[in-house]
C-alpha cells in the first residue's frame, strides 16, 4: 500500500464498482422471485384448488427463469469487460449507475409481463427495458475502449468488435421481439425465450475470453 | 497484476461467481422472512389477539428455519467445492446461473409451504425445488472434476466421490419427502427438518474437507 | 497461491463466511425500511391528511433506527472477533447460519413491535430476537476463543472476556426490558433505545480493539 | 499475515466497512423498483386500460431514477473518500452506521414522493432524507481528516475543502428544494431533478480525485 499507493486506489475503485454491481444484480435477480406470489386461497377451497393455482403461475415461472438467465447474460457480458478494463474515470462510473438502474428496472418489467403475458403494452415495456439495459452496456464498452481509455494496451480490435457486436445481439432480438409482439404476443414471448440461448451457446468470441478452457487450466 | 495478467484475469473470474453467489443466497435467504407477514388485527381485538396470532405463525417460523438452514447447506456445499476449484469456463458460468435461479425460487416454495403446510402439493414443490438446487449443485461439481477439468491436479478421486455421494443426501432425501407427503404431510414436514442434520452432524467427508480443524490451525 | 494452497483455501473459507455475513446484515438491515410503508390515502383526503398519516408512522420510524442500530452493534461485535480468527470448521460455520438466521428474523420482530408498540407481545417477541442473535455471537465467540482453537496464539485471556462480557450486554439489557415490559411497554421501549447506547460509548475492550485510534494510524 | 497482523487487520476493517455500504447502497437502490407496483387491472379491462395504467406510473418512475442517481452520487462520494482513508476507529464505525440508516431510509422517502408527487410533506420528507444522508456523509469525512485522524498523511488541504463543498452541494440543493416545495411542487420536483447533475457534470475536484483519468492510466 504504501510503495504503490495510486496503483491501490485504481484496484479499489475498479473493484468496488464490481462489488456494487454483483451486489445490484444478485438483488435484482433475486427480488424477481416477488413477482410469483403464493396464491391466496379460501380455506375450504385450499385442498381442491391448491394445485391448479400453482399451475396458473406458470406465464409468471416462465418470465421470472427467461428475466434471471437474462440478468446473468448481461451479468457475464459486464463481467467479461472487465478481464480488460485497468482503470475507471468519472464518466464511466456514471454510466455504470445509469446501467444498474435498468439492470434493476427488470423485476419491474419482468412483473409486468409475468402478469400480462399477453399484453402488447407488456411486451413493449420488457423489451424496451432490456434494449436499455443491452444499450448501456454496449455505451460501457464503447467508452472503455475508444482509444484504449480504460482497457489493457494489448487488446486486440478484433476482439473490441467482436464483443460489440455480441453485446448487440440482445437489444437486437429484443427489438425484433417488441415488432412480433404487435402480430402474436406468444410469438414474441418464444423469442425472449430464445434469446438467452444465443448467449449460451457458445460463438466466435468465446475463443478470446480469458476464462474459457485450455487458457485458464495452463 | 503485470507480471501475471492472465492468473489475475482468472482469480477475478472465480471471486467473481463466488460474490454473485454469496449475493443470491444471502439475498434469498434473508428475503424468505418476508413469508412471515406482521398479523393485521383489527384494533379493538389487538391486545386479546396478538399473542395467539403471533403464535399462529409457527408452521411460518418452522419452514423459514428449515429453509434458511437448507441454504446454509447448499451454499456450504458451493463454497467447499471452491476449495479445490481454480479455473472457471463459460458452461461452468452457466451451470452456476441456473443454480442460482433455482436458490432465488426457494423463497416462493418455502412461501408456499410455510402458508399451506397440510398440502401434498406445496410438499411437492418445495421437495422439487430442493432436488433442482442440489442437482445443479451436483451437475456444478461433476463439470469441474470430470478429468480434473477445472480443479486442483492433486485431487484424490476419493474426495471427488465422497463429496458427490455428500451432495446427493438432499436431493434423494427430498425425494423420499416428496413420496411420504402422498401418506403423511407431517411426516413429510418431519422429513424436511431433519435433511439439515444430516449434513451438521459431521461425516467422512469432512476429514477432507480443508477448513476441518487440525488442518487449519497449523 | 502456489507456495501456500491451504493457508489460501482458509483464508477464501474465512473471507467467505464474511461475505455472507456483510450480505445478510446489509439486507437484513435494508429490509426493514418495507415495515414503514407509504399511507394509502384516498384522493380527497390525500391534501389534509397527509402530514398527519406520515407523523403516526413515528413509532415504526422509532422501531426502524433501533434496529438498524442494533444490526449495526452485532455487526461491529462479529466484525471485532474476525481481527483475532485465524481459521473456521464445520462447526464454527453452522454457528454462524444459525446466527445469521435470527439475524433475517428481526425484519419480522421488527415489523411486529413498529406495528404494535403498545403490546406486551411483540416486546416480547423483538426481545428474545435480540437475545437469540446475542446468544449466537457469544457461542461464535465462545466456541472460536476456547482452548484457542481458532483464533491467534497471542490473544490474551482478559481480552476473550472483556469481549465476552460486552457481548452479553445487549441480551441481558433485552432479557430485562421484557420483564419491564409486563409493568410498561413505554419504559421498556425506552429500554430497547437505550441498549445500542451501551455500544457506541466506548468502554474498556476499546483499548485493545485493532481498530481503535492511536493504534491504526501508527 | 504473520509479518504485519495489525496492517492486516485495520485493512480487514476497511474492506469490510466498504462491503456493508456496498451491500446497504446496492440494496437500497434495488429495492426502490418496488414502489413501482405491476397495476392490478379487471381482467375485462386489461386491454383497453393497461397502456394507460402503465403510463400512469411516470412519476413514480421519474422518482426511481432520480433517487438511484442520487444513491450513485452519495455512494461515488463515500467511495472516493477511500481512497484518501487508510484506518478506522469505533466512531468512525458508527457515523458509517448513522449514514446507513439514512441511506436506507430512502427507499420509503422515494415511495413516498412517487406516490404523492403533488404533496408538499412528501418534498419535504424527501429533502430531509437527501439532508441527512449528505450531513453523515459530510460529517464522515470531516471526522476522517480532522487532524489527519484517518487518512493518508500526505492529503492536500486543498482536497478536503474541495470535497467538503462538493458534498454540501447536494443538501444545500435540497433545502432550497424544501422552501420551493412551499411555492410550487413542480418547480421543487424539477430541482430534485437537477441535483444530480450538479455532480455528473465534472467539477473542480475532479482533477484531484484518484480515478480521474490521465492518472489512473499512467
């Protein structure tokens, strides 16, 4: 501490902004669980309906399971910046807060759909809110690296675009999700469905994340 | 930091899942106390209530302890398995994520059972809640150990079974519950407070186990 | 990492259960603030009786920094005894879930004595939460210092019991406004002001605190 | 560890005090999405009704993102006043407590504010909280560096009333908030808006803060 003090401060920074955001995220993932609430049953009717009006919740399991793999996909993309990132400045706090502050718009949006899986206006509002979300993190990256601001000196641009043009895929299919929503809401509610998936299946810029196999085992 | 960016990079990625983790399952856990709501008593019956409806709460107050302690075990066991694990992947991430969505659900299940205690049905959904979470838990240890994929070189396949068999006690337990609750729902509840003990009381396993006494004081 | 694997795997088990526990009490305190909730006004009475309806939620105002300050004491308490713990086992680990589930039950016990402050019940309710979260930390502590099993070598057996004894403050003063409370909840809530007061003005174990001024800043 | 235990230890309380207020600050600024609550509409009038009803919720909404953007602002100040902080002492400990609660409180504050955005007791409330937060915050860091207590030795007094002013921008905005709120509530909403910018616009402090870049990247 005392031999590189600047050096300290810089670590502390950049790991305290992780630190709020995991903090951010684990709460916005878990409050989500609030939107299934347990049914509120008369009690002569418990033993019969019991088990039917657990069934009824599952628009809401659906949307809480697709909005937690979500949070983790942007949670994954944030976290993955920072393999790169060396440094913070001002700004890019802010654009930090102002990410976070949709990241924890979602248990929102996510009730939102849960309770109205068949509502335009729904799916309109959940797909936005994740276009927000997707936008911020993108701006996050976008900052970073214009002219190496904040990132290793070594980065390669071809990994600075591959990973833009990762970050894009979801505001991308959520965009398209917001259109279908306005032709059939089931169509659209497949597609947030899916768009997890593009994430978890594995792509082209897995090759270059530092935690993938055969770079971290060595 | 520069002299070894790449170890670094890796060690992030590990605290990294290890604080999202700690965040989901301090968050669920202490989120579940929202299942034991503050009575509402109408005014002129508060004093010759209250007591007899603080007491009503039991079956509450019962479930939010089993449920706590539950967490305890799993997040244990997490935790333990990180002992040996040093690299991570991004199917690892995966796995990690869905576990952690299956943690954030308890709360509703544990809600469930604790207000329906005397249903088969909310027996089921908290023992399938229980077997999702120690299945990933079981999935999220074999993934790192298959051909010591992610873990320490030196780990003897003794510990790796042993902690296996450890993992599968819930999950099976739970399972058991899940078939008495068609006989008995308070056998089945007697079942679910004894599942924690089976992991207090101490096993073979934790003379493996790196922070058992005798190890750690040397 | 390499040099010394298993002073590095305690160190994670040590560093971890902190985590939860910053978790836990930073939610657990966080949480409390839903016990105070906006007045449902309808819109014709919403201009004249507004300050009104904010000025009787005092109690639960009251209710909520007493808690709060009391999450904070027995945070600064478990806080103190990891400057002198060195290690943890399986044991040390379930002292700490067990603590830390009555830790989440003071929402509830909260939300109780805000809600009705006047009652005999609900003091004694918040009253035997604050004495089983105190009866934990003193077991956490008891169980780390006996026979030095997980604390330093140097620790001095006056320190272990100062710190015992200023544990057992806030059970004992809470075991006492329980009993004042059958004779007047008013006294006894006075009573559950005054205790965190026993904290926050320095006594003895001050002087051999780590953290205490003149030793810090050398 | 062994060569320096005391260095060690008053970084252990540092570290920790900075998990609490990043899990405090997380939490409360996540927790605030619930005074946006999904609209509960007659199932036969969902469709006509829920575009509007949504739209209903924009000050509600206004007020969620003012009030994250403000706990950014106060969570930014306390983290940069680490960077200049190496120790602690139990005064210090509890003026962090005092801010938490504060800190907390916001969430109620902001619900209510959401909910009665045209009541002058909602501004006030609001502004109050916005004072107490900033009055701990600038009491921490005047304790802090009163004689060098505890930060690092070679801080410019140039710094510490830079920053001073800095913190008091934000409560000094607020009580002028609170006296407009008397004339006009639109008018005083506005200036609760503007609050933040005060701090997202870069000031003169900027240049001397740790993170600023031109610093950080050398």
């Amino acid at each position: 501490m005392d031999s590189s003090p600047s050096l300290n401060r810089v670590a502390l920074t950049k790991s305290r902004i992780e630190a709020l955001c995991d903090g951010v995220f684990a709460i916005a993932m878990t409050l989500m669980i609030f939107n299934i609430k347990v049914p509120e049953i008369p009690k002569d009717l418990v033993r019969t309906q019991i088990a039917h009006e657990v069934f009824l919740l599952w628009p809401k399991l659906l949307v809480y399971f697709i909005s937690f793999v979500m949070l983790g996909v942007y949670w994954i993309g944030h976290h993955n910046q920072y393999h790169y990132i060396l440094s913070t400045d001002r700004a890019f706090l802010w654009i930090n807060i102002f990410f976070l502050a949709c990241v924890s718009l979602l248990p929102f949006s996510a009730g939102l759909l849960g309770q109205y899986p068949a509502e335009r206006t729904a799916h309109v509002v959940y797909g936005v809110n994740l276009i927000l979300i997707g936008g911020f993190l993108y701006e996050h990256w976008q900052y970073a690296t214009r002219g190496r601001r904040l990132v290793v000196s070594d980065i390669r641009l071809e990994v600075v675009g591959l990973a833009k043009r990762r970050i894009l895929m979801a505001p991308v299919a959520a965009l398209v999700a917001i259109g279908i929503a306005f032709l059939s809401t089931r169509l659209s509610l497949a597609l947030f469905v899916a768009i997890p998936l593009l994430y978890i299946v594995p792509g082209r810029i897995d090759r270059h994340w530092p935690g993938s196999p055969g770079k971290d085992s060595g």
